[in-house]
C-alpha cells in the first residue's frame, strides 16, 4: 500500500528516541523499583485553583466548540502578558494551541517547506528534527559548545548558515541544557538574522524557570519583532502538562496566513482549559517558584554527589528541570551508560543521542523526582561509574 512520504522522514523520530524511558516504565508496571529519572514532569501538582477554575468554567457550560485562534479569555490574557514585554501586541498576534509542540509543528509548517532548512543548536530537544523533518525541510544544526557554556554563539551561527535556510530554531533557557541567553547573546544572534533575513522561532517554555539572572527573548528587541514567533504554554511554568494549553505570539501577518493552516489541523482548543490558562497567566501563584528552588536545589545536590566520581562530570544547568551529566570519561557512550544504569541498577536516565549528535557523551537526568531518590541515584551511577573503569583497567 501507498503511503505518505512524511511517514518515511519520522520513521525513526518518534518514540523511538525515548526507548530507555519506555523500557523503565514497562520494568516499573511490573513491579520492579526504577527510580525514573527521564522526562520532565514536574512532580509538584498544578495548584488547586486551576483546577477550580476548570471545574468552575465546565460546570458553567464552557465545553463547546471553540475557534480557529483561540478563546478570547485567554487571547486577552497573552496580550496582557506579552505587552508587558513588548508595547503594542494585540489579539493580531496571537494564535493558540494545546500545547508547545502543536505550536512548533504548525509554525514550523506554516514557515519552511522541502528545499528549505532550519538552523538549530545541537544538543537539541528531541522532538525538534522530527517538527522540522515533517515539513519536508532539513535542519543544519549549529554546535553548542560545552566550553561555552553550551550558549549558542553568533559566530557558529554564521559560519552554518546556507542558501537554504529560513529559521533559526531557539530555546532558550535550553533543554536538555539549562544554558539561558543572555539580552547581549541574543541581540548578536538576531543580527544575524537580520542579516540573512531568517525568522527566529523562540521555544520560551521554560521561561519561567531560571535560577539566577533575567530572562530575555528575541521578541522583546523591536529591532527583531518582525520576525520573531515565541511559543510556549503553560505545561512547565504551572506544572500542568496534561492540560495541553499552549500559543504561538508573532508578527499580525504570520498568524493571519497561519490561521487557516491551524483552523485546519485543530479548529480549536477546549473552552474550559482557555479560561484556565487564562486565570493561570493573570493569577500570581507560587507553583514556578516552588518548581524553581527544588530543581536548583537538586542540581546542586547532583553537581556535589557526583563531584570527583570517576569518569562522571555534572553540567551545572542555569534553568530547567534537567542536568547533563558528561559519563566519557567512564568509556561508555551515553546510550551504553543509560541502558548499563538501568540493566544493573534499576535507574533510568535519557541517554544523550536522543538530544542530536553534540549530546551523545552526555545523559540527561530529570530533576523532577524528591532528593533522597536522586542521591540515591547518583550513588547508583557512581557504582556503574566504577565498575567500568576497573573493565577498562583490566582490558589495558
């Protein structure tokens, strides 16, 4: 049978990549004790006022059909939001969708085409080259080098860019990273952009997880707010993934051609979840805050237990749920280390090569589970740490 050439292009981007977590979960449902330690769900709940608000807005026959672009309770929620951070966003800009991922692959389909290619840091958030793959287009990663703190440079960025190319893909503050741009990196890297007339799409999930220092984003800068579409939603900054409420923000003309490719994919959201965002972006709740402290706090608490272990070194994260953990020096790969952790220690972390090339020395290990089960876990992986090098020790 005839099938779809996009079939072909996500053959192997899909779960595929994150086959070490779905083992984990198997071995757990059967009773084994994994502690998981591989996707970023936040382990504190959405607050009980969102769920009141959803309860209330069902109960108050919010469960029709919506639109195209989104419900107005929660379009005018984002422009209150975003016109905070740039003067004069409108209803225009906004378009919404259930969640950041929608937004990507339908931004991503609505900018680039086969022939087309879109330039994005490697290591990079798994999902990314499967949103581009399906376009049609390619990607040309840019290296996010560790000695930089894995901060994209405006130098690297140049030197990868080719006639093809027709959107940089940004995330800042980065998965799986933690790095966060500064207003400076960004300004230089928007100047390349302009330069070579690229759209900047800015992944801003994690916007409201940073430890230390201030957020910035490309669409704060007027010089760049021609070309600039921030997506994002409400899964990491109010814990709330299952929900799916997320938007894309960009130029009146981008959201009124994408409207129709949106309409077409999803024609709209579910009313009752529009009214909850929107009392989550115009509520001060403490969630981000709470998620804040125990994620730096745990980064921490894995930099230090894992400090001088042999052949492990942590990647201080500056934001996010998440820490790269460089296993190299152990002689293993980081997918070897990964499935090794879980075979003989009952730990399941994402190995490296499911975040791009630049990433396949590293693990990335969720902070989203309590302490004591993440020192428990870097006890685990100092001992398979060990074990390799005494095997390596012996074969030399």
């Amino acid at each position: 049978m005839h099938y779809a050439s996009i079939t072909d292009r996500l053959a192997s981007l899909g779960s595929e990549k994150w086959a070490v977590h779905m083992e984990a979960r198997r071995r757990r449902e059967l009773g084994e004790p994994i502690i998981e330690l591989t996707i970023g769900e936040p382990d504190l709940p959405p607050h009980a006022a969102l769920i009141t608000e959803a309860i209330r807005s069902m109960n108050a026959g919010r469960h029709r059909y919506s639109n195209g672009r989104g419900e107005q309770t929660v379009i005018d929620a984002l422009v209150r939001k975003y016109a905070r951070r740039r003067p004069g966003v409108t209803g225009d800009n906004v378009l919404c969708f259930p969640g950041t991922q929608t937004a990507l692959f339908a931004v991503m389909l609505g900018l680039v085409e086969t022939g087309d290619a879109v330039l994005v840091g490697d290591p990079l958030y798994a999902t990314y080259e499967g949103v581009i793959r399906a376009t049609g287009a390619d990607y040309v990663t840019v290296p996010l080098r560790p000695e930089h703190g894995f901060h994209l440079q405006a130098a690297d960025l140049e030197r990868a860019i080719t006639p093809q190319c027709r959107v940089l893909l940004l995330n800042t503050p980065h998965n799986p990273t933690g790095a966060v741009l500064t207003a400076q990196e960004i300004a230089a890297i928007g100047e390349v952009c302009r330069r070579h007339d690229l759209w900047i799409v800015s992944d801003e999930v994690y916007e409201e997880l940073i430890f230390d220092g201030a957020f910035a984003s490309p669409f704060d800068d007027p010089a760049l707010a021609e070309r600039t579409i921030v997506c994002s939603s409400i899964s990491k900054s109010h814990a709330a993934p299952g929900f799916r409420s997320g938007w894309a923000i960009g130029p009146a003309e981008f959201a009124s051609r994408l409207l129709a490719v949106s309409e077409t994919m999803l024609f709209g959201g579910q009313p009752f979840i529009a009214d909850m965002t929107a009392y989550a972006l115009d509520t001060s709740l403490d969630t981000s805050a709470q998620m804040r402290s125990a994620y730096k706090r745990r980064a921490d608490l894995i930099t230090a237990s894992l400090a001088g272990a042999p052949g492990l070194e942590p990647m201080p994260p500056e934001a996010g749920m998440f820490i790269l953990v460089d296993v190299s020096g152990t002689g293993m790969s980081g997918e070897a280390f990964a499935w090794t952790l879980l075979n003989e220690e009952q730990v399941a972390v994402m190995p490296g090569h499911a975040f791009g090339a630049g990433a396949g020395n590293f693990v990335r290990i969720s902070l989203t589970v309590p302490d004591d089960k993440i020192e428990e876990a870097c006890r685990r992986m100092v001992a398979v740490a060990a074990r390799s090098r005494l095997r390596e020790a012996k074969r030399a």
